[in-house]
C-alpha cells in the first residue's frame, strides 16, 4: 500500500518554462525523486509526427509513469515529496491546443486523481530549442500560459505561479511548499 504521508507536486506550464530542472532541483533539496513526463520518452521512441490517438496513449503512459514513481517514494526517497513533471491538464490543453478537442480519459482522470498542489511555471524565461518543442514564439506561449492559468484559478488544489531565474523560481516553489506543510 502507498503511503498517504505523499505529498504529490505537479508542475506544469508551457514548453521550455523550466519544469524539468524546478522538479530535479526540488527533488534534490529536499532528497527525494520526481517522475519525468512521459511524453518525451513516448515521441523520443515514436517520432514527432503525433496523432490525437497518441496522446491517450501517452496520458496512459504519464499515470503509469506517476504511479510507478509514487510506489517508489515508499523506499527510495527520504522527504515526503513527489515531484511531477506534467499531469493530466497538461494533456488537456495540449489536446485542445493541436487538436481541438480532449479524450474523455483525460478528462476523467482530471477529475479522479488527487494532488497536494501546483506549481505553474512562467514562460518569462529564454526559449531553449530542443527536438520535441513546437511552440517557439513568445506569443503562443504566452497564450498557452493563460490557458494553465485559467485551469489553476477553476480548481480547488493550492497553487503557485513560478517565474523568474532558476534561483528564484527554486526558492519561490521551497516557500510555498512550507505554507503548505
């Protein structure tokens, strides 16, 4: 059985605001371990060229993914935290973004599974090109931003915006995650 004494952190935002290094930056403060998004291992092994099919199967992957990593927590990790990087509204709006609409699955898990908290990174940060990442100009990540926001605000999970320098961004996430015991 899975310890209730977990505290998942989820952290999302758009591409390039800096959710991998926030999550293995705050896995390594407090000693503990974060799940990757699956995404990246799924159009790493796939190619590039996705279908709106392949984000179920990558929404499937992502809580496979989590939920391999939150049985870890029970021998590996010495904290409380399990860092997240992506959830379900990341699929969410990554679907309704490229394809206009979202798969009932995603929606469902949106309602079932439980978090601690959110941490929505800004994209105030540079862009860094990678050979997954769509949306380079400033604009579309802006929008996209807006988009998270809008789902922080119209749910009840305690949350953040992140912005600023690496740094910052740290020490913001640390404080509020001591708020939130």
């Amino acid at each position: 059985m899975i310890s209730s004494n977990i505290k998942k952190i989820v952290v999302i935002g758009p591409e390039s605001t800096g959710k991998s290094s926030l999550c293995a930056a705050l896995s390594d403060y407090y000693r503990s371990i974060w799940c990757p998004e699956y995404a990246r291992e799924y159009l790493l092994t796939n190619g590039k060229n996705y279908t709106h099919e392949d984000l179920l199967a990558i929404a499937k992957g992502q809580i496979q993914l989590e939920d391999e990593y939150e049985k870890k927590m029970v021998t590996v990790a010495s904290s409380k935290y399990l860092f997240i990087d992506t959830d379900m509204y990341v699929m969410k709006v990554w679907s309704e973004f490229v394809f206009g609409q979202c798969n009932k699955f995603i929606l469902d898990q949106i309602v079932t599974r439980k978090y601690d908290a959110y941490l929505l990174c800004k994209p105030d940060i540079p862009w860094v090109q990678d050979e997954l990442r769509e949306y380079p100009d400033e604009s579309t990540r802006i929008c996209l931003y807006h988009y998270y926001k809008d789902l922080m605000i119209h749910q009840s999970t305690p949350w953040m915006e992140i912005d600023g320098g690496f740094e910052e961004r740290l020490q913001k996430a640390i404080k509020f995650l001591i708020t939130q015991g």
